[in-house]
C-alpha cells in the first residue's frame, strides 16, 4: 500500500497535502517485512558526505537554518558516488521519483514536510540532555537544537532516527554539518549557494562537537522494543516528532516507544501532526485517545488554524 500526500517539486505545498491520496494496493502490512532498529555512530555517517553541498537557508525561531537541497541529493546520487553502495542509490532515487510514502519501504524523509516547519518554531528554548528525534528526514528541529547548542556552547546529546539510512547519510547528516560549518563562518553562507567539503573539514565537524561534548549519533529502523533498548534516553529527554502519526497502522509502535522514553516523569515530547490526514486515517483525535490508554498526557502547546489544520502537541509520562 503506498501513500502519497500529492507535493511536487523539492518542498511541500500545503494546498496540495490538502489533498492527500490513498493509492489501492496490496495490503504492506502483511507483505513487506520492516527494517530491524540499528545505531550508527556520527563516524559511519558522515563517510558519505560529497565534495560539494548545495544549501538553501530558513528562518526557524529567529535561527538562519541552511539546509541541504533536494537536486543536489539527486545530483550525488546519479554521479555514483563510491560512498554510496550502488543498490543504495538506486533505491533512494527509485523512493524520491515515485512517491512520498511508501508503507515499510520509504517514509518520505527526503522532502520537508510543513509540519517539520512547525515543530522547529517550537523546540524548548531550554536544551535538554539529550533530543531526540524520531522519523526526523530532514531534521529540521535537531537543527535549530544543535544551532542553540554550539551557540550556548552547550554539552548534549542529538539522536536522529530516520526509517531509511539514505536519509541520515544524505540529508540528515549533510544538515547537520552545515549548520555546524555556519557557526564556524556565518559571513560565508548567502540566501543560498555552495560550500566545498574536505577531509579536513569532515574531521574538525566530528573533533569540534566532541570537544563541545554534543554527541551525535543515528537511528534507523522500524520503531520496536529493540529501537528502545539501543536509544537509551538520558534525562531530561525531550523527543521529537513530526508528520509521525498519519498512518493508524504504526500508531501502536510510534505510542509504545513514546512511552518507554518518557516513562517515569524523564522528559516530554512535542509532537506536530495534522489534525486530520484525509485518506488515510490518522491525526490528532487518535493520537490523543492513544495516548491516555498509554499513560501519557498531551496538550496543544501550538495551532495553526489557516488551510490544513495543525498543531504541536506536548506530551509528557503520568507516571512519576
């Protein structure tokens, strides 16, 4: 069964998700066997970053936040590059060609979706110990939190989990290191543009956060009781999340990890979501009814009321 929320181009359209498709298919649940939860170490990732980075920049939270362009993810892909196994590329630009979703294979984490936006106007101006942000694509949160941190100079911890290690490798961590790479020379960095990648470079990104004390490390997999056992949350958490809850099929695994991380009073989550994702059932009304029979409280901290109806949720343990 594939999903597609009908964006075109390198962005979302809002007027466009408004009309979110339910392509008939096969039934996936049933078919595809889900990617198993697995860490990757900052190291690992960043093999994969190019030479050359397009960026394009946002104003999230009063923060200049570059991130990678979507052609130029393609442009590394057709180029073949060696950090890149060939079945890799060929399957994430099989992902980004044809549709937005496509349930136990791809989640759409290449493209920014307005919920993303979202959520990075709303992240804690108070840094917790350790961020965590679940299906994170673009990352587009993490990054306003990482900007604040070496800002603040700030020692903690960034775990990004996306479904897809393409996405972590080609836009997720490239993300990260721009922002990174600003902080060093903000003058350098327009509207939009370029920056050349070197070894050098690669290494003084990983020695400077470690000298910071920002640990920074990737998740990748289906969300599952081994996803929870590799997090290993620190408190106080705070845990991420956007366009996560559209599907009610995943909404059971998304609630059960939500629920091991916060449990005991450690932290809280701030969710974004539609309040209703027409055609394919999920929103706000089911997370919330979700999360009372899970033992977790969530209030709308954040609404957006023109076009598509959405709002932040926070979301914290009832336990203590």
């Amino acid at each position: 069964m594939s999903f597609s929320f009908g964006f075109s181009g390198d962005d979302y359209d809002e007027a466009e998700s408004e009309t979110a498709r339910l392509e008939q298919g096969h039934d996936a649940d049933q078919t595809v066997s889900l990617i198993p939860a697995q860490r990757h170490t900052l190291a690992d990732l960043v093999a994969a970053l190019p030479r050359t980075l397009a960026y394009s920049t946002l104003t999230l939270g009063g923060r200049l936040i570059p991130r990678r362009e979507l052609w130029d993810i393609k442009h590394q892909l057709m180029s073949g590059d060696a950090a890149i196994a060939d079945s890799a590329a060929e399957e994430a630009m099989a992902y980004m060609a044809k549709d937005d979703v496509i349930h136990g294979l791809y989640e759409g984490g290449f493209k920014t979706w307005e919920c993303s936006l979202d959520l990075a106007e709303q992240v804690p101006g108070q840094l917790p110990a350790h961020a965590i942000e679940l299906g994170c694509g673009t990352a587009l949160p993490t990054l306003c939190l990482l900007d604040a941190a070496l800002e603040q100079k700030y020692a903690m911890r960034l775990t990004v989990q996306d479904y897809n290690l393409s996405v972590l490798q080609l836009a997720t961590i490239p993300n990260l290191f721009l922002v990174w790479l600003r902080r060093q020379n903000p003058s350098a960095f327009e509207k939009e543009g370029e920056v050349q990648v070197s070894d050098e470079q690669v290494a003084q990104f990983q020695r400077g956060l470690s000298a910071l004390g920002i640990q920074v490390d990737g998740m990748t997999g289906a969300w599952s009781p081994a996803m929870l056992d590799l997090l290993q949350p620190v408190s106080p958490v705070c845990v991420l999340a956007s366009e996560t809850i559209y599907a009610p099929s995943a909404l059971l695994a998304f609630l059960r990890l939500l629920q091991g991380l916060l449990e005991g009073g450690r932290g809280e989550g701030r969710i974004a979501a539609k309040h209703v994702y027409f055609g394919v059932g999920g929103g706000i009304r089911a997370f919330m009814e979700g999360c009372a029979g899970h033992g977790l409280v969530c209030e709308s901290v954040y609404e957006v009321e023109q076009g598509v109806r959405r709002c932040v949720l926070l979301v914290r343990s009832t336990g203590a």
